[in-house]
C-alpha cells in the first residue's frame, strides 16, 4: 500500500520529492553531460527521468516510508541502472568524476554554468602543459584557479596560453600577497606543489 502511494505521488507531483544529493546530482549531471555530446544516452531531464520511471525509480520504492527517504547513494544506484552494462566504462572516459592532477585529482562540476569547470589551487598545476579536457578531448574543462586562500585568481580554458600571458602579471601581485608560496617564472616547467616555504626562506 505504501509503495502504491509513492507511486501515485511520484505520477501526480513528478520528482518535487525526491531529495537529490551530492552522489546522485554528480552523476545525473555526468550523464546530462555526455547525452548532449552523443546519442545513445538516457535522458536525465526531469521528463525524461520520468518517463523510464519504472526503471529506475519504481525498485526504490519498495523499502522506503516516503520518496525523501530514498538515500542519496540509491537515487544514484538508480540512475546507473539506466546506463547499459557495456557504456558504464565509456562514461567514465567521457565523463569522469575528477580531475587526474600531479598531487592526485579534484572534483568536476558538470553542472557549471558555461560547462564542465574545476576549481583547483594554481599550483596544484605547476608542471602542466596541456589544457585538461573531458568529452574524449573535444570540451576544455573551464579552470578556476585558485590563489592560497582559494580565491580565484584566473578563470581560463587555454592553461598554456594563461601561462604564457597574464601568468606574469598575476605572479607578480601573489608573490606580495603569499611571499611563502612558490610563484615561479615558467610555472609550464615548475613542479606541483601544496607546500609552503619555510620560514625564512
């Protein structure tokens, strides 16, 4: 009787219950993400959501009090359920979750306005020299680089170019603000670092 509720909820008021978390939203807008690069793809849109409602929605009903007690990790469960077995390995090559960086990786919003974006420690970077993508190389991701108090300090989507541009001038305001942090002339060539100087030094 309770699962027959939801169900006659989930068809009167759509997904307005359903409490998205970080997990679930993450890979909703993954998958939002890559259906608009190629076909073959679910459709994650709140109609299209709605319409594979049996699919994916309707088994988590069955163990539930209400839809706002379906747990993040299974609304997640849920939505990979609509990706067939064989392209769950081709979403992470196009979609993957994080960024792979020097001193280990960093989260990809791909709900960001303006597109896939980062937000990441400028010298987590030193040492890089091509512009991170996703999509299988056809979507730079948009960095926002971060000054030691993470702050944006640049916003680009061309780091070579950045490097060899306005890196001068936005090397040259950091080194008075954050003396203890390493602010080198060819960042392209520098090593990544999240150390500061010793003091003193």
């Amino acid at each position: 009787a309770i699962t027959a509720a939801l169900r006659a909820e989930v068809e009167r008021d759509g997904l307005a219950g359903l409490r998205w978390g970080e997990r679930a939203s993450g890979l909703r807008a993954r998958l939002a993400f890559v259906a608009g690069l190629e076909a073959g793809w679910p459709d994650v849109s709140d109609a299209g959501l709605l319409a594979a409602r049996e699919t994916w929605l309707w088994p988590l009903l069955e163990t539930v009090q209400g839809l706002e007690k379906i747990e993040d990790g299974a609304l997640e469960a849920g939505l990979r359920a609509l990706v067939p077995w064989d392209r769950q390995r081709a979403l992470d090559e196009l979609a993957p979750a994080r960024l792979a960086t020097p001193l280990g990786s960093a989260a990809i919003d791909y709900a960001a306005e303006g597109g896939p974006r980062v937000d990441i420690r400028v010298q987590e970077l030193f040492g890089t020299t091509s512009h991170p993508t996703v999509g299988g190389g056809r979507v730079p991701l948009t960095l926002a680089l971060l000054s030691p108090a993470r702050r944006p300090v640049q916003v680009t989507r061309d780091l070579p170019g950045f490097w060899a541009g306005s890196w001068a001038a936005v090397r040259s305001e950091m080194r008075g603000r954050y003396p203890r942090h390493p602010w080198p002339e060819n960042p392209a060539r520098a090593e990544a670092t999240a150390r500061v100087k010793p003091r003193g030094t």
